[in-house]
C-alpha cells in the first residue's frame, strides 16, 4: 500500500508489492515505476523483472518483454523458473519464434526434475507450430517417463483426434479418466471420439458423464444436449 511505501521506501520487497497492486488494478505505468524503484534498491531481484515481462508483454512491446523474461529467468532459481519459463515460452510462439521457444524448454530440461511439465509445454509448442507427429512422439516418450501422468493421456488423446487415429484417442481418454474420474474434458473428448467411430451408444454414456460435470448453459453442454435429443439419447 501507500502507506507502507511511505512508511519503508528502501524496502524492495514493498516496492514490488506495491507495484503488483497497481498492475492487477492495470495502472500500468505507475506500476512499471515501482517495479523499477524495486530493482534500483535490489537489482539481484526476480520478480520485478518478470512483471515487467508482464507489462511490455501487455503493451504489446514484446522486444522489450522478452528482455526482462530472460533477465528474470538468469536469476531464478526453484518454482519461480517455472512461472518464468511460461512467460517467455508463451511470449516467443505467440511470435512464431518455435525453435527458440524450444530451446528454453530443452534448456530448462538439464536443469529441473521435475520435467512432466516441461514436457507439457514442449508438446504445446509443437502444436502451435502445427507438428502434431512431433508433438504425439514427445507425448510417447514422456509417457514413458511419467506413465501416471492424466495431463500427458489427455494431450496424447486430443493429438490422436487431430491425426484421425480414434482407436488411439479412445484408449488414451479412458485411461486418463482412470487418473482422474471427473474429468469433464476426457468425458467429452471421449464422447467425441466414440461419435467419431460411429458408437453413438459409449458416446452418449460419455457425454452424459460430461454433462454432469460441466456447466448446463455452456455452449459445449447447450451442443452435447442437443445431440443426445436428437438421437434419442437424452434419457
């Protein structure tokens, strides 16, 4: 707050704090001040220069926001890389920029164990460029790794939808709900890869667990509604 700002100017801490309050209220421009007063008082900070990223990112000046996403990422260390790494990822396809976006995540790759996520992103960047054979082989191999992983089925599923290979779709989304057994996403996936097959039977078991789970005025449920009405399914 103001107040504390007051209270403790030399603070860096309070600095980006304050900083953070004027951005979720979008003062941008007061709010890349503070973010700069708090790197004047400690420049070995992280988090002023991610949001920083985040307010040229939002101003649409992305030179400059990539700038401060790798000056953050140099210094970070633990959970917030991980924040970082998505930042600038996200940042670098939106620019069609696909071989530096992966490079980040093969980078962060020798550095985290935790690497499901990693994974994850590399498999989105892969779908963003459009190489869905790519991204359903990165799905394989991090399956291998991390075979109890809902989030890398459902993804593999959703890729085989996309190639045309619905057996493929139909065993991933099933296991998937074995992770995850409310899973409103699998459900409708799966119900629509049953349709896709011509069992309209296991897709309106499937839809109707989906319906459960998803709100009644969404377009996806309004869709899904209509069709168990018309082919008789609805009951």
């Amino acid at each position: 707050s103001e107040e504390s700002i007051k209270v403790n100017s030399k603070s860096a801490a309070l600095w980006n704090n304050y900083g953070q309050a004027l951005y979720d209220g979008e003062k941008l421009e007061r709010a890349q001040k503070a973010f700069n007063k708090a790197l004047q008082i400690d420049s070995a900070l992280v988090e002023p220069r991610n949001n920083l990223g985040n307010i040229f990112s939002d101003l649409g000046k992305f030179n400059q926001s990539e700038k401060y996403y790798r000056s953050a990422l140099v210094r970070a260390t633990g959970n917030n890389r991980k924040v970082i790494v998505k930042h600038l990822v996200g940042l670098l396809k939106k620019r069609g920029r696909f071989l530096e976006a992966r490079k980040v995540i093969v980078d962060e790759m020798t550095l985290d164990s935790s690497v499901v996520d990693l994974y994850i992103e590399l498999v989105q960047i892969e779908l963003a460029s459009g190489n869905l054979k790519l991204a359903k082989s990165i799905c394989d191999e991090a399956i291998n790794r991390y075979p109890n992983s809902f989030e890398l089925y459902i993804l593999r599923a959703e890729i085989y939808v996309k190639l045309d290979e619905i057996d493929g779709a139909i065993n991933d989304f099933r296991i998937a709900l074995k992770f995850n057994k409310k899973s409103a996403r699998a459900f409708y996936g799966l119900g629509e890869a049953y349709r896709t097959a011509g069992n309209n039977i296991d897709a309106a078991r499937a839809f109707k667990q989906f319906l459960i789970l998803w709100p009644p005025k969404q377009p996806k449920s309004v869709a899904v509604r209509k069709w168990l009405q018309n082919t008789g399914k609805l009951n």
